[in-house]
C-alpha cells in the first residue's frame, strides 16, 4: 500500500470518527456554565460495537462547583456506557456562582446521549479521540 492510500485512510477515518459522534445533551442544566467539562476517552469496546443509549445522571456538588457524589437514575441499557458517563461526570466543574442551593443537597439532573453515526471502521487508531458536541 503506498504512502499516499495511507494518508487518504487515515483521513477517512478521521471523518468516520468526526461522523462517530458522542452526544451530550443537558438536561435540567442546559443554561448552566461548566467551567471543566472534559469530554471522555472513547474505549474501543464501545467504538466497535457501536453502543448507543441515553445515561441520567443526578449530579450533587460541592460549593466550589466540583462533582461531589454521582447516582445512576437511568441506564443506558449498556453498562459500559453508564461506567463511562459516571466516570467522565465526576471530572466536571460547575462555575461556583451558578451552584444552587438544591445542587449541594439534591443535586441537578444531567443526561448524556450517546450515539454514534457513520460505518465506522472496526478497529481505532491509537491517535483516534471522542468528539462530543453539546446539544440544547
């Protein structure tokens, strides 16, 4: 294979993972400003088989805005993708001002869709990283 269908496979599999979009939609803190909201790591279990499904989360926070304690309230039907979401919110930092009073004790709801659209190769680069785009 020359250097050139290298390149142009690496391209298109950038475009395929770009089309392999993870979704975040808020729910319940759409208005909210999150100072760190790293998007997560894309496993290539989850990748391969094309997972999809909505995580609900209950979030409580700290006063300076961190994640404190993290409740599943809906599955995703994939416990995969509930232990990727899980783990990805507790990285999460809330701007302090925006921190209500309920979120300290209650906590605020936050869904996360995933889905992934695109015939996208069965195996990932080792370069490859997840895209997530925010959706209101």
């Amino acid at each position: 294979m020359s250097l050139r269908h290298v390149k142009l496979g690496r391209q298109f599999t950038a475009q395929l993972l770009i089309a392999a979009v993870l979704s975040l939609i808020a729910a319940g803190s759409a208005e909210a400003q999150w100072l760190n909201r790293p998007a997560p790591p894309l496993p290539p279990k989850i990748f391969r088989e094309a997972y999809t499904g909505s995580v609900t989360l209950r979030l409580v926070l700290n006063s300076n805005g961190t994640v404190r304690n993290v409740r599943l309230i809906g599955s995703s039907g994939h416990g995969d993708l509930d232990d990727l979401a899980i783990s990805t919110v507790r990285q999460w930092q809330l701007d302090p001002r925006q921190v209500r009073p309920s979120d300290l004790t209650e906590g605020r709801g936050q869904v996360i869709g995933f889905r992934q659209t695109g015939n996208a190769p069965k195996t990932l680069p080792p370069e490859a990283r997840a895209f997530w785009a925010l959706v209101r």
